[in-house]
C-alpha cells in the first residue's frame, strides 16, 4: 500500500486545492422565443421551448 514517505507540506495541500478555484462563469445565451438568458442545448425554463419546438408545457403564474 502506498504510504507518503514525507509530509506533504501546507503549500502543496493548498495548491493542490487552489487548483479547482480557476472556474469560470457559465456561458449564457438568449432564448430564441422569450430572450431570456438560458444555458446553451437545455430546454428553456420560462418558455419552454429548445430548437424553436415546444418541449415542456410551462404553468404560466
């Protein structure tokens, strides 16, 4: 079984972890049908609709 021979100092840990902070923003774009910001290739939330088709039939408030 693998056993550290040294101890890995604080530094390393904490680059190791600093490493995953680089993340970026998700990419948005406008829906086609109600212009809202929405993440590409996924059903818009508000209208309902991907690739100009109707896919969900959204509860209107």
């Amino acid at each position: 079984m693998g056993v550290p021979k040294r101890r890995a100092s604080k530094q390393r840990g904490r680059q190791r972890r600093a490493a995953n902070m680089n993340l970026e923003a998700p990419n948005l774009v406008k829906c086609p049908q109600c212009h809202e910001l929405i993440v590409p290739h996924t059903v818009c939330n508000v209208c309902g609709y991907y690739k100009n088709k109707e896919v969900l039939k959204v509860r209107s408030k």
